[in-house]
C-alpha cells in the first residue's frame, strides 16, 4: 500500500526497539482490511519520553501509539485520561490521540493474554496464576487473570518493591483472590507466566528456576521476538502445555486499533 499524505499514522514506543514483532503484525492486520494507514516504531529514551509524548500530541495524522518496555507505567502520568483497565492496572500499552491533541491511554496486554489462553482451552476461574515481574505487561496480566477467575496470583520480581505494589493493587482491586509474593519457584501453581523482558538476548538467565514446572502446567511467555524463547523450550521438555508470545499481541490486534482508530 502507497503511503500518502492521507495515511493515519501509528507508532509503537519503546527502549529498546529492535527486538518488536508487533508493527508487522499490525500493518499486515491494516492491508487485509483496505486500511490506509502505517506504525511505525520509534525508538524513544526512558530521558526523553516526556518530550517524545508532548511532540506526539502536535502530530495532527497520528492517530495514536502502542506502548511497550520500559514505558508502559511512566507513560500514565503523562496522559490526559485513562480508561478503567489503565487506571486499575496503572499501566497503558494503547495510547488514542483525539482531534484536539488528547492522549487517552488504555491497557489490552491483559486481555489479550487472557483471551489466547481461553481460546487454547485453558480455564481459568479457579487458577493458580505464577507471575515472573511486576512492570506494567505484568500489572495487565495480573488484572486481568484476576477478573477473569483466578483463585491466587503469585508475583515474583527481583526488585521487591515493585512486587509489593502490584500485591497491593491486586489486592485492593480483587479481595477475593490470594496474591501473595512468591520466590524462584513456581510449582504449586496452575498457569506460569514470564512477564519480564528475559529472554529477549540469546544469554538472558531463565525468569524463574525452571526445575519447579511440570507436565500439569500451562506455560506462557510475553516475548514476541524470539518466538522459542530459551524458557518456553525449557518447558516444553517437560512436558508443559506453551504458549507463544505472539498469541497475546494476535488477540490484541482488533482491540488495538479500535482503541487508537474507531473508524478502523
């Protein structure tokens, strides 16, 4: 598709930027559809996202960004309104630009997540939810696995602070679920979860001690790029139901663009 001077603009913000699967994704999603429109990746500094975000809101074709790591919780106090998954969550990974230069921040990383898991057949009122991280991919997940049933969430994050405030989100959110903090070991639990960034390098350490799955487990990882990540291959050797993190982006694509794009 030719890009003109009436093609909607998207971007996806991130630090780093390389490693993103989900601009093909999106932009394949747009040509099926006849949209005429692009995103773009831009690579965008933890120093410079407030500057990058007043820039964005100028940019009068832009109909809006994703947001991905590390910037997915220090973008909320930048926005100007946030939907309820965003507020409770306090992490945005859609941003919609309105006519006037409004920014609205939203979260879907949960819901998408959620969604694959169900669509695979993974139930999950009454789960056991194992979570490696505690930044905002995490916080989504959290959230949502928590509003869709799950009987106890376990976090575990090498920074503790950061675990404590999500428990204590979760907590006040969802009484009826046990979140607790948890260490290295996820046995015990029905769904593991790695919601951190490793895995992305080739020599990233596992997120967990990966000798507590087993074969009873399902198994999911948010890393897009690579797709065998060295933790899910770590699993599926013993025998653990996986899932790709693709999936969550691919349940995602549809309420991504109705959130930046409602003409889409």
């Amino acid at each position: 598709m030719a890009i003109t001077g009436k093609t909607a603009l998207f971007g996806l913000i991130g630090h780093p930027i390389e490693h993103v699967g989900s601009p093909a994704l999106i932009n394949a999603y747009m040509a099926e559809r006849g949209r005429d429109g692009v995103l773009i990746p831009i690579h965008v500094t933890p120093s410079d996202l407030e500057k990058v975000v007043d820039g964005l809101r100028c940019l009068q074709n832009l109909r809006g960004f994703l947001v991905t790591i590390p910037h997915k919780q220090t973008i909320v106090p930048l926005l100007d309104r946030l939907t309820e998954a965003a507020g409770l969550s306090g992490a945005v990974n859609v941003v919609r630009r309105d006519v006037d230069g409004n920014l609205i921040g939203d979260q879907l990383d949960g819901e998408g997540f959620a969604t694959a898991l169900r669509e695979s057949g993974v139930s999950l009122s009454g789960a056991r939810i194992y979570m490696a991280g505690a930044g905002g991919v995490a916080a989504g997940i959290g959230f949502a696995l928590a509003r869709q049933g799950a009987s106890a969430v376990t976090i575990f994050n090498r920074t503790h602070s950061r675990a404590d405030e999500l428990m204590q989100r979760l907590r006040g959110a969802f009484p009826q679920c046990d979140v607790r903090i948890g260490d290295s070991n996820p046995s015990g639990h029905d769904i593991v979860v790695n919601a951190t960034s490793l895995g992305l390098k080739a020599n990233d350490p596992y997120p967990m001690n990966v000798n507590g799955l087993n074969a009873a487990m399902t198994v999911a990882d948010v890393i897009i790029n690579p797709r065998d990540t060295a933790f899910l291959r770590a699993a599926a050797v013993r025998g653990c139901r996986i899932q790709y993190g693709f999936r969550m982006v691919e349940e995602q694509l549809p309420l991504m663009m109705q959130a930046m794009d409602p003409v889409s």
